[in-house]
C-alpha cells in the first residue's frame, strides 16, 4: 500500500515527502506535473516508489489500477498563482481534479487530506471555518472554496477521513521554484542579499506603511499537521492552518534583516531610518484583491486535538534563513 502525494515537487508536497521518509515512509507515489519546471530538485533528496505525471495518474486510477495499492491521499497538487485570470484551468485544475480525486478516496475507503486556501476568506477580517465569512477576492481563492462547498456535502456520508487544511501564509524551504509567488519571506531575503534593503508596499487598506499584517506560517509547522491528521484518521472536516497571530511586513522584514545579519537585533524604527526597509507605491493591479489582514481562528484546529504551538515569526525565519544560507552560501 502506497501514500500518494499530489504536488510533491511543490513547495509543501515536497516537505510533505521529505518528512514522510524521515518519519520511515518509503512508499511513496510522487503526483506532479513538472513540465519545463526545475522543481523536480525538490525531489532529489527524497525517496519514492514511483512518480506519475498527474494526468498518467488520473487516467490509473480511472482504469481501477489503482484499485487497493493506495493507503492515503495527501493532495497538495494545485495552480497556486493567484494573478491567473483563466478561470476554467484554474477550475479544472483545483476543483474538478480535487472532485475526481475525492470521489475514488471514497469509493475505496482511503482517507484525503487535501490543501486549501485562506484565500477563501478574502478581505474579510473574521477568519472562522463558516460560509458566512468567505467571500474570495480572485479566482484562485473561489477554486478552493468551491471544492471546501463539495467536501461540506460529502462529510456526513463520507466512508473515510476527509481534512482540508486552509493554509494562511506559509514560507519555509523548497518554495525557491514559484518565482513571483514564492513567499514575502523568500522575496525579502533575496532583496537584502542583492542590495542590502527590504521593499514593502506603502499604506493601503487603511493600514500605514509595511503595517498591513497577515498569519505568516513555517511549512515545518503545515507539515507537521498534515501528519498529525495522518496519524489520527478518525479526524475530518476543514481547518485553518496558521498560527493564529497576524504579523506586520515590517515585523516580517525586520526578522529577516536580523536573520541575516545577526548580533543584536533592531527594531523597525531604526532599519527604516538606516535604509534597510524601504517602501514603494502600492501597485495598481492589486487594488481590490488584496488581503490586508489574516489572523487564523485555530478553535476548531485545537478542539481537533492538534495542540502543539507554532513557530512565530522571528523563529521560524531564523530557521528558514539558516537553511538557506546553507544551500547558497554568501559569495566572497
């Protein structure tokens, strides 16, 4: 029997696989859809069974292939650009495949835990598993609640574990192949290293300058409830993944500044005031879809059982900018 990860060379299938062997799982299938991408470094140091492009792997488990070798679905697979304007790919890829998928989980008894989005809330600022408070801003966000819509109606009569997991803003190693939509924390480190500052919007929303704030989550920390879930199958319904704290750009840039600097660390105030954080208008093409603020409402996440606390921002940074600095050694 065999663990299948969607998205495995992705940024969280990828962490997804590398903890699973550390954790003594081999029996992995690895589902993706490389193309011309480079992620499939992601994958290097980790240990399949097999990998399957993701419409090889549609067309398998159409044909029963598939029938009793699969023990779990852990389906991070998705288009997580949420600039992309083709709505029907981006339904066709986030909601209909997650519908296909969902369906043979059930009729073959196999537990799915599934990734979607805190983009579902959109500019709201209650941030609670209901329908009352998600109102998606693109429609990236709408793929993913349209899907958490069809796992509503499927629970009561589910015949196996179905988790879906709303992550807020998740950063931490292997995201280095998304590019622009690679996390704020990835951008700024990249910044700093080239010319020695941070970049932050100036005020929108209502909020002052670097002040807009989001739920900024380690993938160390997603990972590890991905495999808590794993681990208890009794365990079903959608959850907020975050840590339940918002944090300011600013907080997030000074954490990474320190990060890399190290010896004392300074306060917002005076990296500004010594050119390390610097801000620049607020672009036009975000107006209206941007979230200013995220703060994940963890109750149903710790009524589930998942109890262990999250990394905050200045942790989980330091961490993430170690790993880093050890991959891409500063150049003499």
């Amino acid at each position: 029997m065999n663990i299948v990860v969607t998205g495995a060379a992705g940024f969280i299938g990828s962490n997804l696989v590398r903890a699973l062997n550390a954790a003594g799982h081999d029996n992995i299938i690895a589902v993706d859809d490389l193309g011309k991408d480079d992620k499939f470094r992601n994958l290097v140091d980790c240990d399949v069974v097999d990998y399957l492009e993701k419409d090889e792997f549609l067309a398998r488990l159409r044909s029963g292939e598939l029938d009793d070798e699969i023990e779990a679905v852990l389906h991070q697979g998705a288009c997580s650009d949420t600039l992309e304007s083709d709505a029907r790919y981006m339904l066709a890829n986030n909601y209909r495949y997650s519908v296909e998928l969902l369906a043979h989980c059930q009729d073959n008894d196999v537990p799915m835990i599934y990734a979607s989005s805190a983009s579902v809330y959109g500019a709201g600022h209650v941030f609670a598993e209901k329908p009352e408070n998600e109102a998606p801003l693109n429609v990236y966000g709408y793929s993913k609640l349209l899907f958490d819509q069809h796992v509503r109606r499927v629970l009561p009569d589910r015949t196996a574990q179905i988790a879906g997991f709303r992550y807020f803003n998740v950063y931490g190693p292997r995201e280095q192949h998304k590019g622009r939509m690679a996390s704020v924390v990835h951008h700024f480190v990249r910044q700093f290293r080239a010319d020695g500052r941070v970049r932050l919007f100036e005020g929108s929303g209502g909020y002052t300058a670097g002040e807009q704030r989001r739920d900024f989550v380690s993938v160390d920390d997603v990972v590890r409830v991905n495999l808590d879930f794993l681990s208890h199958p009794s365990r079903s319904g959608i959850f907020n993944v975050g840590t339940g704290r918002a944090r300011s750009f600013n907080d997030v840039a000074a954490a990474v500044i320190n990060a890399l600097r190290g010896g004392t660390p300074q306060s917002v105030a005076d990296l500004v005031s010594a050119g390390a954080i610097a801000y620049v208008p607020f672009p036009a093409d975000l107006a209206g879809k941007y979230q200013s603020f995220t703060e994940a409402d963890l109750t149903r996440l710790r009524g589930a059982g998942c109890g262990a606390p999250m990394l905050s921002i200045e942790e989980g940074v330091a961490r993430y900018v170690e790993s880093l600095m050890s991959s891409d050694p500063p150049r003499p």
